[in-house]
C-alpha cells in the first residue's frame, strides 16, 4: 500500500485522537469534511486504518488519483491544500485579555487526547434533532438545560443530564468546552486560561479541533423549557437572526 487518505465527517473526532501519535499525518478541513493523509504505512498503521474509516479510506495513486479498498478505478482526486501537520491542525490561538497597563502576548495551545475520563456537560447536536427531542419531553428533562443557536442551525446544549441526541459531546471548564477525550497542552489550569483570556462569566468558548474558537456569550444561552425551544424553532424557520 503507498500513501493514504480517509474522508471523515467534520465533527468526528476520534480518528484525529487515533493518529495523533502516527508521524507525518496531515490534515486539510474542507466545508463539509475533514481529510487525513499519510505516506506509506507501516504494518502497524496498516492493520489500524480499516478500522477507523472502512468507507472513506483511500489509497493515494500516482497523480494524486484516490482508489478505495477493493475497486479497480479511481473514484476521484486527493484534494489540493492547504494541507497541514495534524499537530499544527489541532493548534488553537487565543486572543489575548484586554488588561489595563498590561500586555499579554497570544497564547497557543495544542489540543491533545486526553488520559482523564471528565463526565461530558454539553452537547453540540442539530436544532431539529433538538426541537423533536423538546417536543416530546418532559419538562423535567429539560430544566436542568440551557441552549444556544447558531444560524446554521447547530445547537450547543450545556447541563446535566444531557439528553440521549446524537451530537459531539464536550466538557466545559470555566468557559472553555472541549470535545470528551480531549483535553488541551500545556495543561493550564482552566480557570487560569479563563481569568488571562478575560471569558466573560457564563460565556463559553467552544475549542474544536481545527476550527477557530467559536464564543458563545451568557445572554445567548436560554434556560430550556418547551416554549423557548418553540419560539427558537419558528425564529429559526423564518430565518430571524438567533
């Protein structure tokens, strides 16, 4: 087999976490997934790659052309940059604070798997998925919920217990929400990052891999109850800014 390349969806995590340690990984985000790529495996990563993307799984043929397991013709072409080091790909820039008469310089921070098992506390899922869920619910399900909507329909839920959705669980700490098994280096201590990054209370900052850090301010989290997630979804199929 010679160089590699699995197709991912963009909020499946866990292959990242797998091939974190594989050297010369590379990583490219497109709109609607996520590619790696590799050289020529050794026996270990071999074994290793069918079992994380069987149906994304390529093989990378002279020019670039990508062939899966099992077919004779190619099915495309490997996508062209800007690819980066997977490492890098997990790297997070975060702004400075705003301190008076002081001046911090930008700090980066690797997202790397985590060795701690952290109860997950937040899920990011669909707001239709969100809505039916609401729908059908008891209120006592619900309350111990907040929620927050982007226009794109992607909803952050933050409490416990989270409700049985399909989603990307995270656990947040002092503002900061990572994906579960995931934790950031160097490992900072949660509520010292939140102070020297200035995370207003009750916002959350969302840490994906390869995506920029996405805020979530306090007053657009809603306390969940039947008749907030209603008017967000008829807010939302009319196309009002949420």
């Amino acid at each position: 087999m010679s160089a590699w390349a699995l197709q991912l969806r963009p909020d499946d995590l866990e292959p990242l976490a797998v091939l974190w340690r594989i050297p010369g990984v590379e990583a490219l985000r497109q709109t609607d997934c996520v590619w790696l790529r590799g050289s020529e495996p050794d026996d270990a990563t071999r074994r290793l790659l069918p079992t994380i993307a069987n149906d994304g799984r390529f093989e990378i043929l002279k020019g670039g052309a990508l062939l899966k397991p099992g077919h004779h013709v190619p099915s495309g072409i490997a996508p062209t940059g800007p690819w980066q080091p997977l490492r890098k790909f997990l790297s997070i820039i975060l702004p400075p604070a705003n301190l008076p008469a002081r001046t911090l310089p930008t700090v980066e921070i690797e997202l790397v798997p985590s060795s701690i098992a952290s109860e997950p506390n937040s899920l990011l899922t669909d707001l239709a998925v969100w809505h039916e869920y609401a729908r059908q619910a008891p209120q006592i399900r619900l309350k111990h919920c907040q929620f927050a909507v982007c226009r794109d329909g992607r909803t952050l839920i933050s409490g416990t217990p989270l409700p049985p959705l399909p989603g990307t669980r995270g656990v947040a700490r002092a503002g900061l929400v990572v994906p579960s098994g995931w934790t950031w280096s160097p490992g900072v201590e949660a509520e010292i990052l939140a102070q020297a990054w200035g995370i207003p209370k009750g916002a959350m900052w969302l840490l994906w891999p390869g995506q920029p850090v996405e805020r979530v301010q306090a007053e657009q989290l809603v306390a969940a109850n039947h008749s907030a997630v209603q008017l967000t979804w008829k807010a939302f199929q009319h196309g009002r800014t949420l």
